[in-house]
C-alpha cells in the first residue's frame, strides 16, 4: 500500500470512526423486561441512543466500507492515489456518514470528448440510524457547474442494508469495479450532444415524469434557460436533470440539493433526508424514462 493511500485512509474523522453497540432492548413499560427481536443501537463511547433495530440489522463502523473503497481502487490500478482526495460530511448527529472520493483534478479523455472540463467522483454514503442504506454512486462531475452526471449503468450505484451477512469489504470492491463504467457512460453523452431534442420535448417530459407544480416548473424552465450553451439537444435535458439533482431548483450552482431542501422549509435531518429522497429519484429518471426517451 503506498503512501497516498494510507494518507487517505489517516483523513477519516476520528469522531465518525466508531463500531455502534447492539444492546438487548428493554421495555421500560414492563420492568424493564428483554423484548425478543428487538435491540437498541448506541454509541460505544457516549452510550448515546441512535435506534432501535431488528435483530437481523448489524451494526457497522463507517471506516469499513471507506477502508475498502479507498483500498480497492489503489489495488485496481486504474486510478492514480496521488491524485485522490476526499470530503467528509456528517448528519443527524454523528448518525450518517457521506464522503466524496474525488477521484482526480480532471478526466482528461473525458473533456476532450465532451469539449469541457469533467473529474470523476464517488459519492459513498452510510447511516447508522436506518435512514440511508450503505449507498455509493460512481459517475462524472461537470466543472463548470458541479452536476454529478449520474451513470447510465445500474452497476454505478450501489446499495446494501445493514444486515447478518453483509461485507462492507465486498461492498468496496464492487465500488472500485464500477469506474469501469465511466468510459462507456462518456460514450453515451457524447451521442446525446449531437443529437437535437427541442425545448417542447424537454419540457413535455418533465411535466410527465416529475408532474411539477406551476412555480416548480417555472423554476425548471429557468434551469432550462441556463443551459442555454448547451442547444435544444438531449445532453441539455440530461444537465437539466443533473442540475435538479444535484442543486435542486436553483439556478445558483453553488447550492448544494441538501441546502436548497433546507432554506425551503426543511432543516437538519429532515433536509439530508429529504434531499436523499429527491436525489434518488431523479437518479430513477435518468436511468430509466430518460435512457428510454434517447433510446440509450
């Protein structure tokens, strides 16, 4: 293991690096009484509640499927670790775990394909509280506007329960296996920047697929605008769509989906939460209606 690699693996925040304890749950109403099936999750230093579980959830340092991530892409050979480098957010708590593995300054083949400036991510997730499966999402970031472009390959997200028999390991090496996809992915966009779709179309399917109110849609149509450099091609609807999922409906790039959630009403883990729900769907959008509406 080289150098850059333990570096990466020495960035992980100390206070996020714990095992939760599954404790027997007891019924305070019933003398404290065992409850057969059920237990309490806590933290192993504060002995802070953070859920009550089932008995087939299993508790699991976040640093696991990290470690392996970070391992498996230096025995890949497909990324250069000197190159890599990491942003960690937490939420609810100390509950959810989210880091971004960027995955260099800039894919290089890639931009001159698509004529502008691309790096490659992987967004990798996790919750200790049941309200984000251990999740990574493996695809290409525009520069100009931080839209994670979401792949077009089922393989490039990546969900697992907390359950007996899971291998956070097994999960991180199924993380490094889905750059492969990256390529294929920039293939594709490069076929949708030639090919024309016009602003009725675009605007048809959105209504269809989202069925947005009529503020939500002027805000859309204001996305739309915004990509304007882009043409009445179907690679503009694909930024539209990556921009909703990654900004929400804001024209201001510089907003993260998660803070627009929050300054419309949601805050704290209502937002992540929230935000993640979005997220997830437009990610169904675009691997489905989408591709089908290309013909990907």
């Amino acid at each position: 293991m080289n150098t850059y690699t333990t570096a990466l693996l020495e960035q992980f925040p100390e206070k996020l690096n714990f095992k939760p304890l599954r404790m027997p749950f007891l019924n305070p109403h019933n003398h404290n009484r065992k409850v057969d099936g059920l237990f309490h999750v806590i933290h192993p230093e504060t002995r802070r509640h953070i859920q009550v579980v089932g008995d087939k959830h299993t508790p699991e340092n976040f640093y696991t499927a990290y470690e392996s991530c970070i391992k498996d892409l230096n025995r890949s050979c497909r990324v250069d670790m000197s190159q890599v480098k990491v942003k960690f957010r937490s939420f609810n708590g100390l509950k959810v775990m989210e880091a971004k593995i960027i995955l260099g300054e800039e894919n290089t083949w890639a931009s001159t394909q698509l004529g502008e400036k691309l790096y490659d991510q992987i967004l990798l997730r996790d919750s200790h509280d049941q309200s984000q499966r251990r999740t990574s999402i493996v695809g290409t970031v525009r520069k100009a506007c931080e839209n994670g472009m979401t792949s077009f390959s089922n393989s490039s997200v990546q969900r697992r329960k907390h359950t007996v028999g899971d291998d956070a390991s097994y999960f991180g090496r199924m993380v490094a296996q889905a750059t492969d996809n990256l390529k294929a992915d920039i293939e594709v966009l490069k076929r949708l920047q030639d090919t024309r779709l016009t602003h009725q179309k675009s605007m048809d399917f959105i209504e269809k697929t989202f069925k947005p109110n009529k503020g939500d849609m002027a805000r859309i149509e204001a996305i739309y605008a915004h990509y304007r450099n882009l043409n009445h091609t179907q690679y503009r609807l694909y930024n539209v769509l990556t921009h909703m999922r990654s900004h929400g409906l804001t024209t201001d790039t510089s907003v993260s989906l998660q803070e627009y959630k929050s300054s419309h009403g949601r805050s704290g883990s209502n937002s992540f939460n929230t935000s993640v729900t979005f997220e997830d769907k437009v990610t169904n959008v675009i691997q489905k209606d989408f591709m089908q509406l290309c013909g990907v």
